[in-house]
C-alpha cells in the first residue's frame, strides 16, 4: 500500500499540473504513462528534486518534518549537526541519531552522513559500505541530478574519500554545491586549497571559500580563515584576527580548533602564553575525541603543577646584584617560550655553572623582551650568548626573528639549536620548510626535520608530522 507523505503534497501539485498538461499535448495521457503512475512517482520522490529549500528553509521547519519521520530532512539535519550549519552547535552525537534515523529508510544524505562518521572514528569498512549504499541504493544521484545542494556536497566527499579517489570530479560537486551556498561545501573547498590535499595549493581560492564559509557563521571555515591570519598564507599575518576566528570555532566545538587553541595557549604562539587556559582547552578538544589533545594535555598539566611549586632559583656566589634586583629580573612572565620550561626539566644539580650563567642571560633578555618591550635589547643579550652555542638562546633568537617574518635569520639560529638537538629548533625548522618559509617548500625535507623532533621527545612534532605526510 502506497505510503503517502502529505506534507510533500502541495509541492508536488504544480508538477503534477505541469505534466498533465504536457501530455495531454502530446496526445500521450494514459497511453504511456497512466496517472497513477505519476502520482506514485510524485509521492515517493524526495523533496530535495525540486529546490535547494534546504539552505534557505528556518531551521524549525527542518526540525518539524525531521521530527515527522522526512527521511532526506533527517539526513541533512545530521549533516547540519555534524558540522554547525545554520547556527548549530556541533554534536556528533545528535548528528549520529539523525543519521541512522535517515539510514534506515535508505535515505541519501543520512547514509552519507553516517558514512563520514564512521571514516573519523576509524571504522574504514562501515564508512566505504554506507557510501557505496548511498551510491547505488538511495536517490542521492537522482538528487544530485536535481542540482541538490546537499546531495552534491555528498558526492563530492564520495570521490574524495571512497577509493578510488578521483579529486577533480570532487571539486566539480564540491564547488556546485558551494556556489548554491552551501557553508559546509565552501568551507571544505577553503580547507582542501589551503592544504594542498589532492590540489595544487590555492591561497586565494581558499581564502575566498572560507570566508564565504566564515561569514555564515561556520566553524570549519571560521577555524581555516584562522589559520590563514596565523601564518600569513593569503592574507597578511594578523594574530589578533587569527585568534579570534580560531576561539570563536572553539567554542562552536570543532574539535581541531579547540586542540589549536590549546596549544597556542601552551606555546604562546600569537598570544600570551597560559597553560590554565591551554590545559582547559585540551581537556575540551580530547573529551571530543582528540588522541592529539590527550596526550597534550598530560604534558601540560605536568609542566603547571611544576610551575605552581618552583624549585628554588639558583643564585651564583660571585652575582653581585641585590636580591631585590634578582627578584625582579625573576618574575615569571607570560612568554611560553621562556627558558623557565627548559630549565623545569632539569634539576639544580644537573646544570653546569656556563648553563646556569647562559639561563640568568637568556632570563634577563625575555624580561627585556616581556616586560620592557625592548626587542632590539633582548636580541643583542640572546645573540652574546647565542654565539657560545646555547640551544635555548639560538632558539628564542630564532624564535623572535620568525615572528618578526625574518626567516633568513631564523632559520640560521634554529639550525644552530638542532645542531645541539633542541627539540623545538628541529620542529622549527620542520615548519619553515613545510610552509617555504625563507626556504624552498620542501616535504620530505620537513618531514626528516620533524621526524628528529619527535625522536627527542618534541610531541607537538608528531602533530606536525601527520600533516606533513598528507602532503607525498
């Protein structure tokens, strides 16, 4: 018996109208194709043929006819969860319980959607079966066909994702679902041109797709813009608006951000370094599932308590200042870079006299640095001792020229702190030929970089060293 839906009844009236009219002109009614197997047709088809409604359609409306059993509505309000479309917050799990619920009635865009969940959490088999069922046994290319935004977006993460890869055919669906303005379709463009994954890199196309991404308030595509602010790759380097598109994705609950986050926080890359917030926000990023965020965290919550009970500072016999001046050049700052995480993991003892008068040198010059803002000072002080061949002055000098944009020169001090196996002088210069930075982009060349980082116990390289290996 035929399942009627009677909330597609009225979309389908014009249509119906429209072919009787056609057929009748054609002196065909009845003959070939019977009314009643226009009706069938009509009542069984899914909504999502006739317009792209869904991404302009209020999101109470989407709700109400997922909540009544619409199976291509289920699909896309999972897809919506998954990914913070329409204002949402992301919730996978919420994304999951739509899905299946699509699933089951073999509906196009929730078997998509399951299918991508399964992939992220591992599960390769299940991910490539669904896509496969989404392909060859619900309507999602009868859909496509229709230019569904939705449907299209989905065939393009088919050939993206389910081998074998064909990487110019997803582009094609990604940017035509893209161009009927779909967020998610635009923000996964800006990521694929700013990563170079199957392309050739594209700041410029990237930029534009984020942006149309960002301005629809979402994540992926505020986390991208980002990111581009953050290392200066389209736009000019602006940590300011970096951290502000990167924390505003966080707190949408894109996992990625908040575990970048987290680490900026911890490394003081482009703000003042604070491993309470850092440790908040690895806690948020490895309680969405982050195996990066979870080893991180552990990391950081050893060097805090370490810096809520400091071991004593050492004093050298001969240093002639008064203790108010030695306590006042001692304050902690808020530089992440600091000697002082250097210096944690050492005990007194352990640390010759040059290494104890190179640390009060390389203290004095973050102070300058930190609290007189006088860079020129702080590098003359860390050059003096750059140049006797201490890792941690080569690389806080490197590390103030690479902010600086001076990669020529950064590049020369990082060298010099991985010749003495500074484990975030390698990760460095790792970077800098990952990004081209001051050299020839080179990905094997960073790789074998990062790789010496991550052998002395540089975790944040291992991070660097997946990305990398996307890359060839």
């Amino acid at each position: 018996m035929l399942n009627f839906n009677f909330s597609k009844v009225y979309c389908f009236k014009s249509m119906a109208n429209y072919c009787s009219k056609w057929i009748n002109s054609k002196n065909l009614f009845f003959r070939f194709f019977p009314w009643s197997l226009i009706f069938v047709f009509l009542t069984n088809i899914d909504c999502g043929l006739f317009a792209g409604s869904l991404i302009t359609e209020p999101l109470g409306s989407i709700q109400s006819k997922a909540l009544n059993g619409d199976a291509h509505y289920q699909g896309a309000l999972a897809l919506f969860h998954k990914f913070g479309e329409r204002g949402l917050a992301i919730d996978l799990q919420e994304a999951q319980r739509w899905a299946k619920l699509a699933a089951e009635k073999e509906g196009a865009i929730g078997l998509c959607t399951l299918a991508a969940l399964s992939l992220e959490s591992g599960k390769t088999n299940r991910g490539q079966f669904l896509y496969d069922e989404a392909y060859l046994h619900s309507n999602l290319l009868a859909l496509a066909k229709s230019k569904d935004p939705l449907a299209l977006y989905c065939l393009g993460m088919i050939e993206m994702d389910n081998p074998p890869r064909n990487t110019s055919k997803a582009i094609r669906h990604l940017e035509a679902s893209a161009e009927k303005g779909f967020a998610t379709a635009q923000a996964t463009l800006g990521m694929i041109y700013f990563t170079g994954i199957g392309v050739k890199k594209n700041a410029s196309e990237a930029i534009k797709w984020c942006s149309r991404a960002a301005r629809e308030k979402l994540p992926l595509g505020m986390f991208y813009l980002g990111m581009a602010y953050s290392i200066g790759d389209g736009v000019e380097r602006n940590d300011d608006y970096s951290i502000r598109w990167i924390r505003t994705a966080a707190d949408r609950e894109l996992v990625m951000a908040q575990l970048t986050l987290g680490m900026k926080f911890a490394t003081g890359d482009g703000l003042n370094k604070n491993l309470e917030y850092a440790v908040s926000w690895l806690h948020r990023a490895a309680a969405g599932g982050s195996t990066e965020a979870k080893l991180q965290v552990r990391k950081y919550e050893n060097h805090l308590e370490r810096l809520r009970n400091p071991p004593a500072s050492y004093v050298p016999d001969e240093q002639n200042r008064a203790i108010s001046t030695l306590a006042e050049t001692s304050l902690p700052t808020k530089d992440l870079n600091s000697s002082l995480s250097m210096a944690l993991n050492k005990q007194p003892n352990d640390i010759s006299e040059e290494d104890k008068i190179a640390f009060d040198s390389v203290d004095a010059a973050m102070a300058l640095l930190t609290i007189d803002k006088d860079t020129e000072k702080a590098k003359n002080l860390l050059e003096n001792v750059a140049l006797d061949g201490n890792p941690i002055a080569c690389r806080q000098l490197a590390i103030i020229n690479y902010k600086e944009n001076n990669f020529k020169d950064a590049k020369k001090w990082f060298e010099n702190g991985a010749k003495k196996n500074d484990p975030e002088s390698l990760r460095y210069m790792g970077i800098l030929y990952f990004l081209g930075q001051g050299v020839d982009q080179d990905y094997p060349v960073a790789s074998s970089w990062l790789t010496k980082a991550a052998q002395v116990g540089d975790l944040e390289a291992t991070r660097y060293l997946r990305i990398v290996e996307q890359f060839y």
